[in-house]
C-alpha cells in the first residue's frame, strides 16, 4: 500500500515539474515580448488615451448656481402648491 502512495506521489511530483517548465517557457516568452534588449519595459508606438466614460463638464459660475437655485426653488414651491396628483 505505501508502494502505490509512493509511487503516486512520484506521478504527481513529475507532472506538476512538466507543467512549471511550460509556465517558465511562457513567463520568458512574455517578459521578452514586453522587454527589450537593455531590460527596460517597451512603451507603445502612441500613448493611450484615458478613458472617459463622461465628458468632462464645464465649471458653474457663482451667478448660474444661484440662478438654478432660484429657478428649483420656484419649481418646488409650484410643485407642492399643486393639488395632489394621485397621492392619498
């Protein structure tokens, strides 16, 4: 019985050494891919652009957040003067 665990073992050990060769066979053909020849990281032929997913807004003067201000003020006054629409 201790035979087959041993020899189990052994299988195991053996392909677990063949699969780590495969990894470092791929880790060097990346790191070669990635680096050039003096070690340093290669940089691409045209810087990407970040990515946005909103465009960027403009800054609100003083004057237009005040004038929003005013203009939902007026419309919530409005709105709760209303009679009641649906609501019990």
């Amino acid at each position: 019985m201790m035979a087959s665990v041993t020899s189990a073992l052994r299988n195991a050990l053996r392909q677990l050494e063949k699969e780590r060769e495969r990894i470092d066979r791929q880790i060097t053909a990346i790191r070669s891919a990635v680096l050039d020849e003096s070690g340093t990281a290669r940089t691409p032929a045209s810087p990407a652009k970040p990515n946005r997913s909103t465009p960027k807004r403009r800054p609100m003067s003083a004057a237009a957040r005040r004038a929003v201000s005013q203009r939902m003020k007026a419309y919530w006054e409005k709105r709760k003067a209303a009679p009641g629409k649906g609501k019990a």
